[in-house]
C-alpha cells in the first residue's frame, strides 16, 4: 500500500523534517512521490536523490553527501546530490525518457485541465499474490487521473521512433496493460490502483504538493486505461509520429516547449 507512515508525515508537517518539505516544495526540479512501507522518496531528474524515512541515498551515485545535511542544511544537501546524478548521468547513465518524465509530471499538475498526474514510476504491489503467479514489469511510467472521463491513467512514455517497436515497445506495453487490468488477478491490481490512488492524492494534499482534488465519483468503477505519450527527437520524428498514430485515441504527444498533455491533433 502506498501511503506516508503518520509519524514520518507529522515531521514533514510540523518536526525536523518540516525545513525539508519546505526546500522541496520551493524547487521545481524535485517531486516527492508516496511509497510502500510508509516511506516517501524525492526524486531529482527521475534519479532518487534521497530517502525520506530511512535518510537513505543510492551509492551508485557516487560521491554523495551525508544525508543528515538533508535536515540540517536542505539547500546544501540537494545541490550536492544533483551534481552526483548529474554527473551519473553523464558517465554513460543517460536516460533520455527520464527528464521528459519528469517534466511531464511537473507540467500536468492543473485540476482544470484533462490530465492531473499524481505519480511517477508507479508499481503494482504483488504481495497478495502466489509468487509463482506474480507478473513482471508490474511498473508504468506515470499514474494519471483523466478527470474529464473520470477515469484511472497509467502512461508510459516514449522518446524517438526507434523506442516505438522492438523489446519494450508500445506491443510489450499493451500487453503488460491486459495481463494486470483484465487478466487472472485484475479484482486485485484494479483494487490497489484505486486504494494507491485515494492514499497518494490525501497524503500529497496533506503536504501541501496539490490542491485538493476531488475524484469524478465515477472514476472507481470506469476501466482503467492505458495511454502512450510520444517525445519526437525532432520535427520529422513529430510529423512521422502523426502520420502513424495521430489518429489513435491511446496515444499523447508532447514536445521540447510545451510538456503539456495533449492529442496530436
């Protein structure tokens, strides 16, 4: 279940942690996400700069600072640790679709418009499932609300044509899409993606991260969907891409200027 432990969320609020919530909501370049176990983590170019909780950083980073200095000195803390993934990124770490995530998610924060992202990386919680039966890639790029339709989103995100076909293509995701919404455990993953959803928006609004938002009554029992976001690398990509798939209604696009949601016609 994805929900902020109580304790740790009254830190966020009103305790030590309260200078951190206050740096995080001030820079546009971090999101904080709800996870399991209680735990929140903040995200920094789709890198997890740091562990809220656990006060924990991913070594792989390299030369990370101390994550204490996230409580005493914020600013401090997370300038340190976005050159460290920056500089992962550079070393043969690039991960194009990430950036773009990222900015979708910080572009489609507006309750007045179609799309409201509440989640990045969003994963499907298995535990209630014989191990034998549990799906891989239970994960998506992003978790939506369509709040015209009143309708669940998961997305996943797209970079250049060349991501388009072959192993993890828009066919693998499609596929993936079924096997959890319709397939043999579909009254589970469907109950946790509505259960995750409720849990996200209360502890984000709690926090002060979204204004509050209220779900079309509908949205529990409409069927979930799946939409394909494309990021042409270029204007030929962009017009190759509507030529293709323009018609299609499962499918958005967005651009290097403008990261809002939208169809491609």
């Amino acid at each position: 279940m994805r929900k902020i432990n109580p304790d740790l969320k009254e830190r966020l609020l009103c305790g030590d942690l309260n200078p951190l919530l206050d740096y995080i909501k001030s820079d546009k370049q971090l999101r904080l996400e709800v996870r399991t176990k209680g735990e929140a983590f903040v995200y920094y170019r789709k890198g997890l700069a740091l562990e809220i909780g656990g006060l924990k950083v991913d070594k792989k980073y390299g030369k990370v600072p101390p994550t204490d200095l996230a409580i005493q000195k914020p600013e401090k803390y997370f300038q340190q640790i976005k050159l460290a993934i920056d500089d992962w990124l550079k070393s043969g770490n690039n991960r194009n679709e990430f950036d773009t995530q990222q900015h979708i998610a910080y572009h489609n924060q507006d309750i007045n418009e179609r799309y409201f992202i509440v989640d990045m990386e969003y994963a499907f919680e298995q535990h209630q499932i014989e191990k034998s039966e549990r799906l891989k890639r239970a994960k998506f790029d992003l978790f939506g609300i369509d709040m015209i339709d009143g309708r669940m989103i998961l997305f996943e995100l797209k970079k250049g044509m060349k991501s388009l076909t072959g192993q993890s293509g828009i066919q693998d995701h499609i596929n993936d899409f079924d096997k959890y919404i319709n397939g043999k455990n579909s009254s589970i993953f469907r109950g946790s993606l509505y259960r995750d959803l409720k849990n996200i928006i209360s502890d984000k609004r709690d926090l002060g991260l979204i204004p509050d938002i209220k779900l079309p009554a509908i949205i529990s029992t409409n069927e979930p969907q799946m939409i394909i976001i494309f990021h042409p690398i270029n204007e030929l990509e962009e017009l190759m891409f509507k030529m293709k798939y323009g018609t299609l209604t499962n499918v958005l696009i967005v651009t290097d200027n403008d990261f809002k949601l939208k169809n491609p016609y």
